[in-house]
C-alpha cells in the first residue's frame, strides 16, 4: 500500500470525517491508500511502529488544535526511523501561520485549506513526478458538486459505535473574528438531493446518531426544513427505533416555518448548539459579532418552551472589551432563558483568526501552547482568569452534566453566575482539584456546600438524592421520568430532557 491517511482523533468516538473525504476523492490513487486513525494519548513509537507496518510511501496527517503536539512527535519519530516516507500535513491547524510551527518544518509538504483535490494531485506528483517543487500547496477549492461524497466510507464498526459526523454545507459567512470559519465569508452547500441519498443509505445501514458539522444549519430555510424532514420521516416510520441529529445554529433565525418543522421532534430526537458567545453589544462589535440579542433571547426562549429539542448554548469568557461583570450578566441572562446545558469556553487565539488585531490594545496574553487559551486581559488578570477556568469546569461536572438537575436551580438562586462562582472557589479549596472527582465525592461536597450557603442538612441531602433517583443508566434508557420511552439520545442528553 501506498499512501496511509492519518490523524490522532481526541477520542475514539470521533471518526474522521476530513480523512474520509480525502480518501473518497483519491481517484485512481483510491486503491493504493488506506486510513489509519489513533487516539490521542497513545504511545508516540507504538503510532509510529503501526504506520510503519503499512509500508507507506507517503503518510498524510490531518493536524488539528488538539493532536498539533502529539502529531508533531509522531513526525519527528517518523521522520527518524524511516525518512524515505513522505510526509504530508494538512487540516486547521496548519493551514496557516504554517511557516513558524515545528511540524511544518520535520514534514515534507504542506497543504492548507481544503485538501480534496490538492492533496490526491500532490500525491500522484510526488509517486510519479515531476517532483513538487513548492513546500506549501494551497487547498484548490472545487466547485461542491465535483466533491465525492465520503460517508459510504464509515464502516459498520464506525456506524456501530462511532459519531457519524456530516456536513450538508462548508464555510460560514459570518465574521466573528475568534473563529476560523469567518475566514470564508461565505457558505457553499453540497448538493442536497445528492447528500440525502448518502443519509438515507447510512440510515439504512444502521446509523442512527448523525453530528451535523455545518457551521450555520440554519441560513436556509429550506434547505434546513428538507434536511428535518428526512428525520422526521425516519421518526414517523419507526418510531421505536428512533434518529438522532444535532445542528449548529445562529440564535437570531428562526422563521416560523422552521419553527414548525422544529416544533414537530419529539424527545431525545433534535439537539441544537447555539452560539451566543457575548451578549454584550460593544463587545459583539468589536469581534465583528453580528448578532441581534433581543431576537436570539426571543428564540431560545421559544426553543425551551416550544421544542423538545436539547439545547446547548455557547458563551466565550476572556473575549477582548468583557471584564467579569459583563460576563457574568450575559451567563445569568443565558441561565433564565432555561437552556439545558450552557459551553463556558475560554477564548483560544486560533491560528490565522483576525482576533489577533487586539492584541495590543487589550492587552490579550495567549498561551503560545495549543490549544492557545486566553491566560489574561486587560480587564480581567490571570488570576480572575483563572477562577473562570475552574468556574467552566466545575460547571461542566455539576451542571451539564445533567446529575445534579434539581440541586442547581437551588444552588445557582437568582444570581447564578455570582453563586456558581462561590461555589467553584470553595470546592476548589476543598479539593485541590478540577479533574477526577468522584461523582460519589461530588455529591457529597454538593451536599456540604448547600448547608454552607445555610440549607439544613437532610433537605440538602434530600434534594442532590432526588437528582440520583432522576438519572439514567446508559444511552435511551431513563430510570424513572418514562419507562416506555425509546430514545437515540446520548445519555448526558437524556438526563436533561428528564431533568
Ligand atoms: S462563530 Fe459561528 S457565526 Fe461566527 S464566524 Fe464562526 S461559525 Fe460563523
């Protein structure tokens, strides 16, 4: 075999939709190439000694935020033991500042951007030359319709046990200047009926999770409504063997069609990510944010009362113009819409991301690691910065986890962001820890902190009990709300829905 695709995905549950897509568009080259995927974590020489078992003349490697350090040693170790392989880098992470990183420089191409057709052609130039003679190949970008569709390609293990992840469109035309995807300035959708022919045939195949990757889901209605409704159908002709799909939403378009087709869902069958990131005008405008915030409060509040959809909603602390205060104002206004999970995330300097314009004049620290977090601000230093850390992964374990549903409207009160910050600063003394917390231990310390703030102790005892009686075990399957109940839903889902 010739080529080997490869990447360090961040868990195995994660398959690579990137190395899947290159695959279905190598041509005649298709038959010489394999994919081979690793978990981060694992053993730099084991990667190497099993990439090296395929006998490849060229590895091409999709590096990302997440895998850049580990795939860096893999290059490096790879490039030791066997240099006659060919290396060659694509994915985000090197698409660009490409010249200053470590891995670009041990690797022998590049490519950035999109790789569907740059990288099968670079591949048969290096096996059947003429030798490229550039370093860097900048991704062509072929018109959506001559892209081949990759999902034919997930296996029925993948199927079986992985998060099928699709996409029926790329780019987004936004321009928030933290995200990558505002350096496309537009979107461009695959061909639909083309794309829901490969749905159906996963569908039928088995699939039943489906992760839409589209940065905007909703910027056309129609296209939305089509794309539900194939869900809906599957719904309609079995419900006790139900789908799941999730989609990225922008908060302030929801027309009422789509309303309807939304409003349809039953639980456990629709999740909605929704970026709010700020709610703070000045701030938006600053990052070149377009967001109307009295629509998008309206529609997340529609959602909640509306829908059966699981709602997760984004917000970003340490955006440059937001000190705490401002932070936490747009957290407690999130808390009151009653979204089922709110993403605290910590603002990252992503590579080739305009946001680095403010640096200077807000006095921005990044980490110079990925994934190249904010460490301080002019408004908020590291210190504060670093209690919004804890803050974000304390939340995570006792809010969006779902296990403690009751308890943390009684903890947060009507002033959630300052609460769940007291809260956050006394667990932290009390455990010298943010990771490996029991959930046993954490209950117990959920229970101490509520007779802290002056609850008596079987009431608070009583309540984070009757949040054990409300769990589930294991995807689709809740212990006490709905016995009968089917749902393809992960179980951290199902735990809010029954919440
Ligand atoms: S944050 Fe969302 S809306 Fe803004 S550019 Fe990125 S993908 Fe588009």
């Amino acid at each position: 075999m010739t080529i080997l695709l490869s990447t360090l995905n961040a868990r195995y549950t994660h398959a690579s939709l990137g190395l899947r897509y290159l695959l279905a568009n190598m041509g005649p080259l298709a038959p010489e190439t394999r994919i081979q995927e690793f978990v981060i974590g694992a053993k730099t020489a084991d990667v190497v000694e099993r990439l090296l078992l395929h006998s490849p003349q060229i590895v091409g490697f999709g590096v990302y935020i997440w895998n850049v350090e580990e795939t860096t040693k893999v290059v490096a170790m790879l490039k030791r033991v066997a240099p006659e392989v060919i290396v060659v880098l694509g994915g985000p992470e090197v698409s660009f500042e490409t010249n200053e990183q470590a891995i670009a420089r041990l690797a022998d191409y590049v490519v950035t951007g999109w790789g569907d057709v740059t990288f099968p052609k670079l591949c048969a130039e290096i096996l059947d030359g003429p030798k490229p003679l550039m370093k860097i190949h900048a991704g062509v970008q072929p018109p959506m319709a001559e892209i081949a569709l990759p999902y034919a390609l997930y296996s029925d293990e993948d199927i079986a046990h992985r998060t099928l992840y699709v996409e029926a469109s790329r780019g987004c035309p936004f321009k928030c200047e933290f995200c990558l995807s505002s350096l496309d300035k537009t979107a461009w959708p695959f061909p639909l009926d083309a794309f829901l022919a490969q749905l159906e045939s996963l569908h039928a195949r088995g699939a039943r999770l489906f992760k839409f990757v589209d940065r905007t889901f909703n910027l056309n209605v129609k296209t939305s409504q089509r794309i539900m409704q194939f869900f809906l159908d599957k719904l309609a002709a079995n419900p006790e063997d139900p789908v799941y799909a999730h989609f990225e939403l922008v908060p302030d378009h929801l027309p009422e069609p789509l309303k309807q087709t939304i409003a349809q869902f039953p639980p456990g069958a629709l999740q909605f990510e929704i970026g709010i990131q700020s709610f703070n005008p000045e701030v938006q405008a600053l990052v070149s944010r377009k967001q109307n915030n009295e629509k998008a409060m309206e529609n997340i509040r529609w959602l909640c009362e509306h829908s059966q959809a699981h709602l997760h909603v984004d917000l970003i602390a340490g955006l440059p113009g937001e000190d705490i205060a401002s932070f936490a104002r747009g957290f407690d206004r999130l808390v009151s819409l009653g979204a089922h999970e709110i993403q605290f995330g910590i603002l990252k300097r992503l590579r080739g991301t305009p946001i680095i314009r403010h640096t200077e004049p807000y006095a921005m620290v990044y980490d110079p690691a990925p994934p190249y977090t904010v460490l301080a601000t002019g408004l908020i230093d590291f210190p504060a910065m670093q209690r919004l850390v804890r803050f974000a992964r304390y939340w995570d374990l006792v809010a969006n986890s779902g296990r403690f549903a009751n308890t943390v409207r009684e903890l947060l009160g009507v002033r959630p962001f300052e609460n769940f910050m007291a809260f956050s600063d006394w667990i932290y003394t009390k455990t010298d820890a943010t990771h490996r917390i029991a959930l046993e231990k954490l209950a117990k310390l959920v229970v101490e902190w509520l007779q802290v703030t002056g609850m008596e102790r079987d009431r608070a005892a009583a309540l984070v009990a009757s949040d054990y009686a409300g769990s589930v075990d294991g995807a689709g399957k809740s212990k006490e709300k709905d016995k009968t109940s089917v749902v393809a839903a992960p179980a951290r889902q199902v735990r809010h829905l029954a919440a």
